[in-house]
C-alpha cells in the first residue's frame, strides 16, 4: 500500500498542507509544536477513521474554523499510474463550539461509514507512547488490539462498535438500578445477549492475533504474551449479578480484558514479567519487536505491507536501537517524524523525501 499524496484543510495547526510522496521514506523534520504528530495523526485518522491520541474530534479542527479534511490518495504500490487511485477523504466538523465532532467519510466520492472506510490505507504507528504498552494501563494494551485488528478485519470493528455501544446501554442501566432498587430483567437480558455475542467474537480474534505474535519468530527480542481474557457469558454474569449493581458498571467482558510480555529465562527455565523484570532497554526491544510482527500480522491478513508511521521516537531511543529501526524502514514505505536531521546518516537522506516544517507564529 502506498501512500502518493496528503492534503489537509484546517486539521490542527495545519490550514492548508498538500504533499506528495515520491519515495518509500518521508522524513519529516522539525521543532517540537511544529505540527508533525498532526501530520501522522492524520495519515492514522484515514486508516482506521478515528484519532490516537484526541479525546473528543472537534478537537482536530483548527481554532478558528468548523471544518476540516483529510484527503488522500492511495495506490496499491508505488508505480501504478493515476487510474490507479482511491481517493479517501474524511470531513471533520466541529460543533456548537464545544470540541465536539461530526465525522463525514467516502471513498472515491462515495460516503461510508466508519467501519466500510477503514482498512483503506492500513498502518503500523510506533510513537513514544508506545514504548509504555508494557508499563502503562491495561487500556493502552487494548487499544493496541483495536488499532491492529480494526485495520483488517471488518467484523471485528462491527463487533467493538455495537459491543461499545451496547456496554454504554447497560452500564446506564445498572446504574439505574442501583438508584432505584428497581431490577429491569427484560432490558437486562437484551443487553446481556448483544454483549455476549459480540464479545466472544472480540475475543476470539484477539485470542488469534495473540496467537500470531507468540508465534512469530523475534530476531531482535524474544518474549511470550499473556492473553488475560475477560470472559463474558450468562454464567458470569449471573456470578457477578449483585457486584454489578453495587458498582453500576459491567464488571467482565473483552473492556476488561488484559495482555502482559513476559521474557524467558533460559537458565531457569522460566518467563518472568517484564513489567517487573525487565529492563527499560529490555522492554523497548519488546515494543520494537512487537510492532514488526503487528506488521507481519497485518501483511498476512490483506496480503499487503501497511504503511510505517514513526513518530519522533528517536529521541527516545540509543542508537543501537535508531539502527534496528532504520533496518525496518526499507521493508514498506514509511512516514518518519523527528526534530533533528542528526539522527539519519547522509545515505538515508540522499534516498528520502525531506519535509522541513517551521514553527507557527
């Protein structure tokens, strides 16, 4: 997959930006609040249809408009001529002033929702928050799961949405009867229904990508993951009837669900967590290694290699681990995000397409 042109209208800082890429590397250069996380958040937003990193999508939208675009064109490779093209294009408005957005898609001209848009433009994203996958929350560990399962498979974003959507319906309606004392059995039993079946689908395909990258052979680090899957059925339910009207939440399902890396001891014969255990150089040589096999994973599931989105994690990195990762950028085409042209050797320079953004008065 390749990416051959970026245009952006009022997305962040960005007012008016227009790109074209010409080689399998962009490297984008420039002070930090320059704008180039905006520009990778918006080549994401077009692969999946939503934001990593904002809370709510007015957000996206410049200060001083209602509007904005992302718009692209994409090609299956590098050289295929114009006809080629799939021109995506999301529309993000931002309403009564409030932060809040309404998000319009199409492809080619045509609208869609966001679970027929995504997938289009399938991407691999490794930023410095990434490097926390493994210390931080057991959010940050799900929302890795989403990013690369919603990219490639159309009945897991149906299956998260309407599970999402259904889970909000119920926690409000635990809630109530907390409140009110009053158990609403019928409405209970709908929901109960719709989360159960959707999210024994969610947990299947996680339980397989899991499956993958324990699987996948790690040349740089090698490490087991822990799937700590949160099981949802009638049983459980049942088991967790009264704790979840004294908290007013649902208390098991994939929202609840878990992923720990653990490291081998070859001596012992054991795995230790490496949470724990392990040493920051240890737990970054994990995230690399995981991200090349979300790579593989992806490759395997469409048949093409995603786009790799770098996002200033140089700076965060010694430079035996930049020459690991600038090993893998010759593999697919690559977007790379850094405030020094330093960190790359003339080389890599020479071959890439070189943007130089300033800082915004």
């Amino acid at each position: 997959m390749y990416l051959r042109r970026l245009v952006l209208q009022n997305f962040r800082n960005h007012k008016s930006f227009e790109f074209e890429f010409n080689s399998n590397c962009a490297l984008i250069v420039g002070p930090n609040t320059s704008g180039k996380t905006n520009l990778v958040e918006a080549v994401f937003f077009l692969s999946v249809g939503r934001s990593f990193k904002a809370e709510k999508d007015g957000e996206l939208v410049n200060f001083d408009e209602s509007i904005a675009r992302i718009r692209a064109e994409v090609s299956p490779s590098q050289s295929l001529e114009t006809e080629d093209l799939t021109k995506l294009e999301v529309v993000i408005q931002n309403l009564n002033g409030e932060r809040t957005g309404n998000k319009r898609y199409s492809v080619n001209g045509v609208s869609k929702r966001r679970i027929d848009f995504a997938g289009n433009l399938p991407c691999v994203l490794f930023s410095p928050v990434d490097l926390d996958i493994i210390v931080d929350s057991p959010g940050l560990r799900r929302k890795f799961l989403d990013d690369t399962l919603e990219q490639v498979d159309r009945e897991y974003r149906n299956a998260l949405v309407t599970y999402s959507k259904g889970l909000r319906q119920r926690n409000a309606l635990l809630d109530k009867i907390k409140e009110s004392g009053i158990r609403y059995e019928k409405q209970l039993e709908y929901w109960d229904s719709l989360l159960i079946e959707n999210g024994e689908i969610i947990t299947k395909k996680r339980e397989d990508f899991i499956t993958f990258v324990n699987n996948f052979t790690k040349d740089i680090f090698d490490f087991v993951a822990f799937y700590d899957k949160s099981i949802i059925s009638k049983s459980r339910l049942l088991q967790y009837k009264d704790a979840e009207v004294g908290a007013g939440v649902t208390l098991v399902g994939p929202h609840r669900d878990d992923i720990s890396f653990h490291m081998y001891n070859n001596t012992r014969q054991t795995t230790h967590d490496l949470k724990s255990f392990g040493s920051r150089g240890q737990q970054r040589l994990t995230i690399l290694q995981l991200k090349l096999a979300e790579m593989a994973f992806i490759e395997k599931m469409i048949g093409e290699r995603p786009i790799l989105l770098l996002d200033d994690i140089f700076s965060e990195l010694d430079q035996g681990h930049i020459k690991l990762v600038l090993e893998v950028l010759k593999g697919q085409q690559s977007i790379v995000t850094a405030t020094h042209k330093e960190f790359f050797d003339s080389h890599f320079l020479k071959n890439a397409d070189v943007l130089e953004l300033q800082l915004r008065k």
